[in-house]
C-alpha cells in the first residue's frame, strides 16, 4: 500500500449557501486534512478521513466569519472540528464514486454521500513524485447539525438557506 500525503497547497474545499433567498454566500476552510488509507488504483477499498479546523473558515468577511466561529453557528470553542469519516465507498462509473460516511458537526453525527471524481494520476515534472487529483461536490442540511441560526426577511423567506453546497479539489502525493 503507498504512503499518500495531501498536498495542501494544491488543494481547496469550498462551501456556499443561499443569501437573502436570492444570491449565495460563499466561503472556504483554509485549514483541513485528509487521511486516505488504500490504493488509488483500488479506490473502493480505500477509506477517507477529513479533518477541518472550523476556526480557519473564510467568506471574505470579518463579522461573518466572527459570526460563524461564535456559539449561534459553529461554537469553535467546544467544537473546534468537522469531520468525515467514510464507511464505504462504490464506484459509479470509471471516474465518479460515490462516498458515504458519517459527518460530525457540533458534536453531531449523520450520515451523509458525496460524489467524488477520480482524475487520475500523473508524474510532478519539477519534484518527481506521482500525484493523484479528485474533485468533490456534495450538500447538507445544516439544521440537521444544529446549526439553525437564522433571520426572517421582511419580504417572506429567511437569511440563510438550510442547504449548504460543498464542493472540493485536491490532490495527493503518493509515495508507491
């Protein structure tokens, strides 16, 4: 089995939800890592951990992201970390897998699926290493995590939608 590594400097997970029911608030976590145990070529015997460091969220934002780390959203302080940890993975097609596993949130534990794209391997020209790349997009309902904060809008709706759009790019070192 190859020793795989995330490179966090090629990788990025990002995150939206609506605004006002009529745009999207987007942001990003600068600080996570990923665990992949298995073969690349072997993907659906692999297992995955992510590990996010709420407290490194982005939304381009001071008072939003104050907002987000405080106690009417992620409490930071008693929750520092989201996690995933996979308990299947199944291959849909060549390149798309669809990976379930439990997420945790404030203390919260559901299970949720995601669909990955494999996008393969390839030789790093400058370093030599080999590198592998998959991409990630999935959705939760935040109220589910007891993140329900919200504001109602003068005109009917509420501030933040309970949908929450995940999506991700990374990539990997893999040490064969």
């Amino acid at each position: 089995m190859a020793n795989v590594t995330l490179d966090k400097v090629h990788s990025a997970l990002n995150f939206e939800v609506k605004h006002m029911m009529v745009s999207k608030a987007k942001g990003d976590f600068q600080n996570f890592d990923i665990d992949f145990n298995g073969d690349f070529d072997d993907i659906e015997n692999a297992s995955v951990k992510v590990t996010i460091d709420v407290a490194s969220i982005e939304t381009n934002n001071d008072d939003r992201n104050g907002h987000l780390k405080s106690e009417d959203f992620f409490n930071v302080e008693q929750y520092p970390n989201i996690t995933f940890v996979s308990k299947s993975i199944t291959k849909v097609s060549d390149s798309e897998f669809k990976v379930t596993g439990d997420v945790t949130i404030k203390g919260v534990t559901n299970e949720e699926s995601f669909t990955v794209e494999y996008n393969g391997k390839a030789k790093d020209p400058m370093q030599g290493n080999t590198i592998a790349g998959a991409d990630v997009t999935g959705k939760i309902n935040r109220e589910d995590y007891g993140l329900t904060w919200n504001a109602p809008l003068e005109t009917g709706g509420v501030l933040i939608g309970k949908e929450v759009k995940f999506s991700g790019g990374f990539e990997f070192v893999v040490e064969e």
